[in-house]
C-alpha cells in the first residue's frame, strides 16, 4: 500500500491527539484521546495525525503487552515542544506542528519505510492538569475511560520510573485507524506515555505501529528516548 505522509497546511482543521486512539464512533466529544466520526469532523477535527474509523470490531483486540523504558537511542536530537527531547532514530518526517490550546502543542512524526512504519505523536507542555500528586494517572484513567467509551480494550494504567520526570504513567491498547498518508485502515497497536516533568509540565507521548510488532518501530525507540530537559535547556532550545 503506497504511504505518502504528508505536511498538513496551516489553519486545516485538527483531531484531538487521542482522536488517533479511539477508531469508534461512540467516542466522548472531549478529552485528548477522544474520536471524531469518519466524514464528520468536529470543531476539533484535523489532519496531523490518522483518520480513525467506525469498526466494530475495534474494541475486539487486547491491549498489548508492552512496556515503555528509558532508551539510548542513536538519530536526530529534537525538542518537539518546550521541555521534552527525543531522539529520531531513522527516515523520519516531522508534520506540521499544531496549537491546541494554551500552552499546548502538538508535533508529528512519521516513519513510512518497510514493515516497522508507525508515527509518534507529542503533546505538551500543558498537555493536561499538573498540579497533583498523581495528576499523571488521574489522565490515564480519565483517557482509559474514553478509551472504554469508544469499544476499545486498554491496558490498566501502569506507573513507571523515569528518571528527570515526577510522574510517568503508561497505557497501551490497539485498534484500527488509518495512519497519517495512508487512504486506507489498518490494525495499530499504541502506547501512550503520560509524564509531568519540575514546574508542572505535562506531556502525553503516543506511539503507534502495526500490531504486534510495536516494540520493533523506531516510534516506540523515539518514545523511549524521552527525556525531560530542566528550565535552562529548555530556554536555549
């Protein structure tokens, strides 16, 4: 299937980040992993990142059992949003980023070559509410939630060490959906890392890779190449 990803122009409506999550039409309106109804953009809706799909069968699939780490990962050093740097390992084209609120930004990659294609997508620095303790899992179960809504099968959300953030919480599910480039569906697994980093930042990381083979991707690589930056770097980036 020919994968042609590309930029998407200012001003283009966008999809939440989650939009990539859930491919069901009984998705919640709100919420950062929530869907729009193929066809039926809402006010929310856009291109950066995949077009989800009605599909019965969405909610069918376990959740993947994969677990995100810290890893050295040898490419391209990018700060995406304030705050966080990842490491692009790979061909990879970075799409059009996107305002989404106060604070709020969203940046896309995308690998298109061979069997181990997927995107990565970042959110921050405001990705949602910092200012608990366990803000991180309060997002992760409120996306699961979504998740649920939307007939998709999610893991439980599962705190991790990382070290240079307070809070590091993942969740992983799969689903189909149609990739960024791509004009027809197909079945991903994804895994969503929640991270609040000193001051209150927050970030969502979401990679996404054909099913069973999401460790295999240099998207998963890149997710795992995470690493909060303090208030200097961050200035100078």
């Amino acid at each position: 299937m020919a994968y042609s990803p590309r930029p998407i122009a200012v001003g283009t409506p966008r999809r939440r980040l989650l939009g990539l999550i859930a491919g069901s039409s009984a998705v919640a309106a709100a919420g950062m992993l929530a869907a729009c109804s193929p066809n039926e953009p809402s006010e929310d809706a856009g291109g950066a990142e995949g077009r989800t799909t009605r599909d019965s069968d969405a909610g069918s699939a376990d959740a993947p059992d994969v677990k995100a780490a810290p890893l050295a990962v040898t490419g391209q050093a990018v700060q995406p949003v304030t705050g966080i740097q990842l490491t692009l390992p790979g061909d990879v084209q970075a799409l059009t980023p996107e305002r989404v609120g106060e604070g709020r930004t969203q940046v896309t990659y995308v690998w298109a070559d061979g069997d181990d294609w997927g995107y990565l997508v970042v959110e921050g620095p405001n990705s949602y509410a910092a200012d608990e303790q366990s803000a991180a899992m309060i997002a992760a179960n409120a996306e699961r939630q979504r998740l649920i809504a939307a007939l998709i099968t999610p893991s439980e959300p599962r705190k991790l060490e990382w070290e240079g953030f307070a809070q590091c919480v993942q969740l992983t599910w799969s689903q189909r959906t149609v990739p960024p480039g791509w004009s027809q569906e197909t079945p991903v697994d994804a895994l969503a890392l929640l991270c609040v980093a000193e001051g209150g930042r927050a970030y969502t990381v979401v990679a996404y890779g054909p099913r069973n083979t999401l460790e295999k991707t240099y998207a998963y690589a890149a997710l795992c190449s995470a690493t909060a930056m303090d208030s200097a770097e961050s200035s100078q980036g």
